[in-house]
C-alpha cells in the first residue's frame, strides 16, 4: 500500500495519461497526483481530430475529461506546462513554472510526427498531423487553398487526405511504397481500398517519393523524384511517428526508440515509470491505442500496490473509415510459409475479407467494406487461441445469426480508443446505468465516441438488452420482481458473473423473488452458464429440492429413467422389491411407457434411489422426460428403421437436461406411428430411406400435430438435428413455454433457419452449449442425497424443551 | 409447550416439519428469522413446509396459494393458519406452541 500524500508527477496529458489517471482515480490509491501537459487544453480524444478535421465532430466535444474532474478527484492539473528537464536521480522536474519533486514520476509524453529530412519541410503551410492546432492550421489552409497533397499512405496520412477531401480540396497521397498502408494491408485489401478512395476523387501516386518541397515563405509545391510537379498550398507530412523521447535521454535513461521499460512499465531508473507512445516495451513501441491502456493500466495497478501486475503486449488491429469505406486491419496480413488464408471477396460489392492463420489461432486480419465481423475477430486476435469456425468468424451467414456483441466475453475490449470492456458497456444499459441509447453509452463510458468503429457493437449490446431499434418494444420484463426482459437480464448476469438465483435478485431484482420468478431464475442460470451456476434448492419447487413428484397427501412418486421404455427381467424384479420393501401406495405403468411407485415418503426416497438403481426419470420437473418408442424393425413386420435403439440412444443423449418445459420425445418404426410421436414435443418417424423430425406436437390439455423440421438419411443425423433443436428451445424459450407454444409463437420457418439451416458456426455453437450443459448434468437420485442428506430427514418429533 | 429446535436441524430458506402429538408445524429460517406456522395448508391439506419462501412469505407447493408467516393469512381464502413465536436462542429456535 501506498503511503499517503506521495507525490506522483505525470508528464504528458494526452489519452494514455488520461487513462492512467482514471484507473489511479478507481482504486483509489492514495498519491498525490500533479499532471503536466504542455498542450494549452486538458487531454483530449486524439483520435477524434481526423473527424474534426472532416467536419464530422466538433472541437469542443473532444476533451476526454473536463477540468472539473481533476478537480473533484485531488489531481492537480497544469495545463500549457512544459517539463524542462527530469533529475531521476534527484526525484526531481523543472517545468515551466518552476521544480517540483516527486517520489515517482510517470512519463507520457507521446510521440511526435516524424519529418523526413526533405528540404523545404520547413515552409509555412507544412504540417504534422497530431494536435488541435495542426487540425486548426489544415483547416485555415482549407479555407483558401485549392490543392493539398499528403506525403504517407498509411493509416494517419489517409485520414487526412480524407478529411481534406471533405473538406472540399484536390488531394493528393504521395507514397513511397506500393501498397497503402502497407505495414496493416496485404496487397487485396489495399488494392481495394486504393480504388475506392479514387473513386471518391483522391488521387494516390505510388511508389513516389518527395525530392522536395518548393515554395517562397510558403509552400507552393511538392516536386517528385521523376521530376513530377504537384501544386500545393497544403503538404501534410504523415510519414509515421517518432517517441517523444527527449526528457527521458536528456535524463540519462536507458532509451532506443522508445524510453525502455519493463513488463512493469518501470524504466531504467528508479521511481520513473513510462506507458504510451513514449514506451518501448521488449523492443516494441506502439502508435495505436489498445496496448497503451493496457499500459496504463497494468502502471496503475502497480502504483495503488499490486505488484503482479505485468503488461504482455497484445496482437492489435486498427480501423480507418475513409468516407464510406470501411477498413480494419491488424497482425500479420500477408501470409508466411505454413501460414493458413481464408479469404472471401466480392470486387463488385466492394468487400474483401481475409484472416491469417497460423496453427489454427488467428495472426492477421484484413476486412474492407464490411466490419460486421470486426468485433469478433479483433477479440480472436487479441486473445490468441483456437478459432473454431473460421468462416463463422468471417460473418458468413451472419445474418440470422445473434445481433454482434453477443458471442463477447464479458472483458472483451469492444471500444479499444477508450480502453472500454464489453462488461462495462453493459453495465451502463440498463436498470443501473439506465442507458438506452448509444449516445448515452458513448457519454457514460466513452465507448464509440473516438472512432465510432465499435458503434455497431455497442448497438448489438443495446438490442440484446432489448433496447435497440431491433428490439421488440415491448419485450416483457421477467418479473415484477425482476423488472428487465428476459435478454437483458441475460446480458447482466452473464456480464456481472452472477451464478445463484439469491445473487441475481440481490443485484437486479428485489432481493426476494417470489414463488414465480425463483424457479425460473433457477432454470434461466442453469442454461445460460450451461450448468456451471450455483444451484440454491431454496428457489426451487419442492419436487426440484427432492427430486420426486409431490402428491396431493404430501408424500412423492419415483418414476426411475427407463430408456425408450426398454426394461428387462431383472430391473423389473428390483422395482418389484423395492416397492415391497418400502410399501408404495401404488406401483403403475404410464402413458409415457414408464413405472411409477407412488405414495414413497421423503425420507424413503434416497433409499428407494439407491436400491433401485437407476437413474431419474424427471418425472418431477420441467426437463427432458420420456422418449416413447415402439418395437420397430426388430419385431415389427412394417418396421423401417430401428426406432427402439434410436429412442434409447436419443434418451441416453438428452437425459439429465432441464427445459423450459417439460420436453417429451418419441421414435417410432414407420408411418403407422405406434409411439404417437407426431403429438410430441419432439417426434421421429423412420420413413423408407430416413428419419422425419417432428417439432411442437401436443396431446395434452390442447392437441396438436408437430411441423416437420426436416427429414435426415442416418440415426446420427436424427440425434444431432434434435440436439439443436432441444437446445434451442433450451435457449430461447421463456421458463414454462412449452415447445407447442414456443415454436407457433416463432414460426417453424424461423425455428428450423435457427436449427437445421442454421450456419455451421451458430450449429457448432448449439452443439458445444449442448455437450457444455450435459456434461455438467448429474443424475440427482445419484449425487444430490448423497452430498445432502439432511433435507430428507424425518419429521422431528419435538420434546419439550428442559429446564434450564 | 415451549419446545427447542437446533439450528442445525433446520436448512435456511427450507422448510422443517416439526410433529407435536397431532400437531404439525411448519418452522422456517427466514432471512426475517425464525417464522413458525401451522404446516397444513386450509386450501387442500398442502405441506407448507415443503414451499418456496420469498421474504415474510411461503408458497403452498400444491396449488401455489402464498401464506404470510407473520399474519398467517392465505391468498384466496378466509381461514388463516397459526403462527406461533418463534426466536433463537443458544443454537436453538425457541417455540412456544
Ligand atoms: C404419471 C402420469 C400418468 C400415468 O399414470 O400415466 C402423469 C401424471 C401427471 N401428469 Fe401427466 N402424466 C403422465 C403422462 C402424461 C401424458 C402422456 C405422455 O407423456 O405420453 C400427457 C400428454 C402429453 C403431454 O405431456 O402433453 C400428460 C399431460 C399432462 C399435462 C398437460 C400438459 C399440456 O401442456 O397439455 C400436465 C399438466 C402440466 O404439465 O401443466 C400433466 C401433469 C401431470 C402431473 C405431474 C400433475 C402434477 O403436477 O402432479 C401428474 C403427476 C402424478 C404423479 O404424482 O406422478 N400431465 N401426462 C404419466 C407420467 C409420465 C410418464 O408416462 O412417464
Ligand atoms: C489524427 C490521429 C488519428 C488517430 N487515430 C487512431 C485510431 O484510429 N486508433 C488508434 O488506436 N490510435 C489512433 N491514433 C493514435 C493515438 O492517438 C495515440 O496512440 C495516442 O494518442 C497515444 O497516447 P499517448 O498518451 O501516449 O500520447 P499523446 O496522446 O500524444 O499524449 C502525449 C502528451 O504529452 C505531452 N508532452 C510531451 N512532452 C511533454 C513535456 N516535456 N512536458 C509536458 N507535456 C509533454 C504532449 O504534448 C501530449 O499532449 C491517432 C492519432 C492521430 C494523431
Ligand atoms: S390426467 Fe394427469 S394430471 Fe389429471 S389426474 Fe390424471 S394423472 Fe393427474
Ligand atoms: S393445498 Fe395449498 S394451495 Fe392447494
């Protein structure tokens, strides 16, 4: 812990410094914080000029925090303060407005444009592209200049050109490679974006390079080294950065490019630390954002006193937006031998999409024209690791596919300008934040207030909060208890990391629930974190607490799993004995092709489990139930397909699943439909050469004939298309919305364009939530009475309490 | 009767059935506190201690009437059950039936 009133000094007020200081300001370490910048303003979004300087954002709303808030949080800001000089050795700045000592300093200092040594550089009316002036000078020279050219085709020097095209003048791009922003593009992508800035009106020259710039006083032109002559009364030297690193070497620090530092942002001297553009980090010194608030981040954790805290440079991408074109880039874009390339394009749309692999985890990435898939894809980048559905990550089909931002994890950065986590996006939607808008996320967090390239996600998260344009108006809140529709209460949970039904109603609900929204906040956990929550049998019905049925007098019935209804001599005679040794009211075949023992006490059942045998049956609760089968090819003279080990296998594949209602099953050996299957809520009928799969059949208080979902070839296509199915309707149906009203309510076309036609990726993800939840499934007759004995106690007869 | 039940023979948030002779009382650990009422509900017999609480109430499991552990009043129906005292005391709940 940090002893109180030390004093941090902070060179450098720009983005990085900014981001330091609110994380210092989060944890609350207890430093005294003086910041010096030598820009007039207090830090601002640097990233914002390239709008302003298009006229797509005012000046005044790029401050990142006004002064207000240094104010309000004790950290003394001096604003237009250059420091002179750092004495490391002394503890000690000389600013412009006098020394100050420190007992660990910070340096931010940024970087500055570099400028190619060309003669005339100089001139008046040649300018960096770096600071709320320069963007002032360029646009002065917009005002009455006709022609600009810009020297650098990368990132920086299009935004510029843009800009100033926008701005109404000629403008070229000289580039010494030949390939636009070759260090983020491969040739495809570059040649893509190439054509579409001419298009706009840019013209770009390339491979060129400067000889020099001509002018009296001024700049008049910019000559080639061909000997090509471009009039100019605007030149833009964009030809890269270079770390502002002129303290740290004045100093005697340890500096190559950048000041060094370690995984600890600690630099060679004692007490001074450096993150941002200045930092040189294992070799590497980076100019776009998401590394740097990783930077400050990891220095903020180590100044409020977590030692461990260690930056390890994350794979990044960079998004340009050029009047229309949309490109984002990031890693290696051109493949090296034992590279893999997934590549689609479509010249005519303007669209190209390429991911470079390498061992199966993504290295590159380039799109132009569509970022549909961008957060995604940058979260694979930066997260290393398998991809698993390569074209799925490339959005293919990504149309019917959840709104982007789903599939995030909850610290997912999803605005990499501001450093914002997909959780903390969250967290100002909704009942807390009480965000509804984008422009609201944007004030509350900053997230798509820079470059506006996350908008969409923060879009997504909207929707999915169900408050998006997209999202159904009136999305009914799960609860009074729980006032939030039921996709917004998902994204909480699974973005607060809440697992217990207790927890959820405590953070988003009354802190009580009731006998309504308790169980079915019980189910919600249970598939949203694919059986990996907190189960509290408090919130459950009582059958779910015992796991037996309730009868009216007070005791249970056990119906044990009897696959397909399949049973042999031998388990009949343990039921048999069971039911004699523990004197059952009753012993009764059902409608579902099972045996129930009725009448068994509480405190009977663990035994009645254990001698029994098997596993449950679920009779008691909202889960899959019975898969009714029928004697099929191997006794039945119409038999067409094997339907008695289909039903057992399917059983055995789903068994152990809870659903938002109770889910029942069939398999039957030909049309003649002796299982009754087509009033299932899932039914298969084996026809001549295949498998009919039948949804949404009803027999109950209301009859109804199934759709048909689709007709498969084998077995194992019938188990994998009713896998999806179930989990699906797992998924997406509200607690006690029985499959006959879920899938009327959605339409089978939609239910089978999210099951059987589903893309690869969104099946593969079905399927792998699907074996998620099943492999976290225990038979309670097995685990539960064992680990909880108590709840099956005798009642207590009570004695009278005795004297004290 | 003034009866004493360990804590530990009680699961918070479920219910206990206690057997008095031919009395059956339901005790509950509430995150109120000890909450004691009669155990059969008027509607149908139902075993109250067998029901979901949610703060001062429980849920008959069989038909899902709510009952109030402090009033002993019954959704949907005249006849209320009894509530007894109930506090803790030395790792016990203490009754007083
Ligand atoms: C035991 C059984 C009757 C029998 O002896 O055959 C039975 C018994 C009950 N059924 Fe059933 N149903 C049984 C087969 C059926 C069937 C036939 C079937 O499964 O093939 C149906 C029609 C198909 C269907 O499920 O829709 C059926 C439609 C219902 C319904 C109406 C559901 C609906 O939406 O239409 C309910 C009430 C409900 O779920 O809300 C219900 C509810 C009940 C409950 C659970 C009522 C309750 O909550 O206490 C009964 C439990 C008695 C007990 O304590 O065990 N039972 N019930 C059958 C047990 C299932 C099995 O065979 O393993
Ligand atoms: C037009 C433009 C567009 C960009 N677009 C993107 C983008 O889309 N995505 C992306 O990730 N990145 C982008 N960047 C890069 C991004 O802005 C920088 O990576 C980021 O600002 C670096 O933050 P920093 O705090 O390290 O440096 P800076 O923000 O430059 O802050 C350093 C500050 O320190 C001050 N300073 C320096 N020396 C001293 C001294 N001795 N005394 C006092 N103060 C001093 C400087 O004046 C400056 O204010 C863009 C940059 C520009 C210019
Ligand atoms: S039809 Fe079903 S719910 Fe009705 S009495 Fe028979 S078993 Fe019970
Ligand atoms: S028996 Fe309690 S509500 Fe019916």
């Amino acid at each position: 812990m940090t002893a109180p009133g030390k004093r941090l000094a902070v060179v450098g007020n720009g983005m990085i410094s900014v981001s330091l200081l609110d994380q210092l300001v989060r944890l609350e370490s207890r430093w005294r914080i003086s910041v010096f910048g030598d820009e007039p303003h207090p830090a601002y979004d640097r990233i914002g000029l390239s709008q302003v300087l298009a006229g797509d954002r005012a000046a005044d709303d790029l401050p990142l925090r006004d002064r207000d808030w240094y104010a309000s949080h004790g950290v003394e800001l001096h604003t237009g303060c250059r420091v002179l000089a750092l004495d490391a050795e002394r503890c000690r700045l000389a600013t412009a407005r006098g020394d100050v000592d420190f007992d660990a300093c910070v340096l931010a200092t940024g970087s500055l444009p570099f400028v190619p040594p060309i003669p005339g550089a100089g001139l008046d009316g040649v300018l960096g592209f770096r600071t709320i002036e320069d963007v002032d000078a360029m646009l002065e020279r917009a005002r009455t200049g006709r022609s600009a050219v810009v020297i650098g085709g990368g990132l920086l020097g299009l935004e510029a050109a843009r800009g100033l095209l926008a701005r109404g003048m000629q403008v070229t791009v000289v580039h010494l490679v030949d390939r636009l922003m070759e260090r983020q593009l491969d040739d495809g992508a570059a040649g893509l974006v190439r054509e579409e800035l001419e298009r706009m009106g840019l013209r770009v020259l390339l491979p060129a390079s400067t000889r020099r710039i001509e002018g009296e006083g001024r700049v008049e032109a910019v000559v080639l080294d061909g000997g090509a002559v471009l009039p100019a009364d605007l030149v833009v030297i964009c030809a890269g950065i270079k770390p502002n690193v002129a303290l740290a070497a004045a100093a005697g620090l340890d500096v190559g490019r950048g000041v060094r530092v370690d995984d600890r942002m600690a630099t060679s001297a004692p007490a001074v630390h450096a993150i941002g553009e200045c930092a040189e980090h294992d070799g590497v010194t980076y100019g776009l954002v998401p590394p740097l608030h990783e930077q400050a981040a990891v220095l903020a954790s180590q100044l409020a006193g977590d030692g461990a805290a260690t930056f390890r440079p994350l794979a990044t991408a960079a998004r340009l937006k050029v009047a229309g074109i949309d490109v984002f880039a990031g890693g290696r874009t051109t493949p090296e031998a034992g590279d893999q390339e997934v590549l689609l394009r479509d010249d005519g749309g303007g669209v190209y999409k390429k991911l470079v692999l390498r061992d199966d985890a993504l290295v590159g990435v380039a799109l132009v024209g569509d970022l549909g898939p961008m957060a995604a894809v940058s979260d694979a980048l930066t997260r290393g690791g398998r991809v698993r559905d390569r074209l799925a990550l490339l959005g293919v089909g990504a149309a019917v596919g959840p709104p982007p931002g789903a599939d995030l994890a909850d610290d997912a950065v999803v605005c990499g300008c501001n450093g914002v986590t997909r959780a903390a996006i969250v967290a100002a939607i909704g009942a807390e934040g009480g965000c509804t808008t984008r422009e609201c996320v944007a004030r509350r967090t900053r997230a798509s207030s820079s470059c506006g390239s996350c908008a969409p996600v923060v879009d997504g998260l909207l929707q999915l909060a169900g408050m998006g344009r997209a999202a159904a108006p009136d999305a009914p809140d799960v609860c009074t208890c729980v006032p939030l529709p039921r996709a917004a209460l998902r994204e909480r949970v699974l973005g607060l990391g809440l697992r217990s039904v207790s927890e959820v109603l405590e953070r988003l609900g009354d802190g009580v629930g009731c006998h309504r929204c308790r169980p079915a906040l019980s189910y919600y956990l249970d598939v949203w974190w694919c059986g990996e929550h907190r189960e509290e049998p408090a919130s459950r019905h009582v059958n779910d607490r015992v796991h037996a049925n309730i009868q009216r007098d007070g005791t249970f019935s056990v119906v044990p799993r009897i696959r397909g209804g399949v049973t042999s001599p031998a388990e009949l005679r343990r039921i048999a004995d069971v039911a004699e040794r523990y004197q059952v009211g009753a012993v009764k075949i059902t409608g579902g092709q099972r045996i129930d023992l009725l009448g068994v006490r509480k405190e009977d059942l663990p035994a009645v489990w254990t001698e029994l045998g098997m596993p449950s049956g679920h009779a008691y609760t909202k889960a899959v139930r019975t898969v009714k089968s029928c004697v099929g090819t191997d006794w039945c003279r119409y038999g067409v397909g094997d339907s008695t080990d289909l039903a057992v296998r399917l059983e055995s594949a789903l068994e152990g699943l809870y659903t938002p209602h109770k889910l029942k099953l069939g398999v039957t050996g030909c049309p003649r439909n002796c299982a009754e299957v087509t009033v299932k809520d899932l039914g298969i009928v084996a026809v001549v050469g295949g498998w009919e799969l039948y949804v949404a059949g009803a027999a109950g208080m209301t009859v109804r004939k199934g759709d048909l979902l689709c007709t498969v070839a084998t077995p194992e296509q019938a188990l994998e298309e009713a896998a999806i199915a179930v989990q699906h309707y797992r998924e997406q149906a509200e607690y006690l919305e029985r499959m006959y009203h879920f899938v009327p309510r959605v339409g089978i076309e939609a239910f089978r364009a999210a099951t059987v036609d589903a893309t690869a990726g969104a099946r593969r993800g079905l399927l792998e939530r699907f074996r998620r939840s099943r492999d976290n499934a225990r038979d309670p007759w097995r685990s539960v009475p064992a680990s909880d004995p108590s709840r099956f106690r005798a009642p207590l007869a009570l004695a009278e309490e005795p004297a004290p | 009767m003034r009866v004493a039940v360990p804590l530990d023979d009680v699961r918070p948030g479920e219910g206990r059935l206690l057997v008095a002779g031919r009395r059956r009382v339901a005790l509950f650990l509430t995150t109120g506190g000890p909450r004691a009422i009669d155990a059969t509900c008027p509607h149908a017999g139902g075993p109250l201690q067998d029901g979901i609480v949610s703060g001062a109430r429980v849920t008959c499991p069989l038909h899902l009437r709510r009952v109030d552990l402090d009033t002993g009043e019954v959704d949907d129906c005249a006849e209320r059950v009894r509530c007894y005292p109930a506090r803790v005391a030395g790792g016990h709940v203490v009754l007083d039936l």
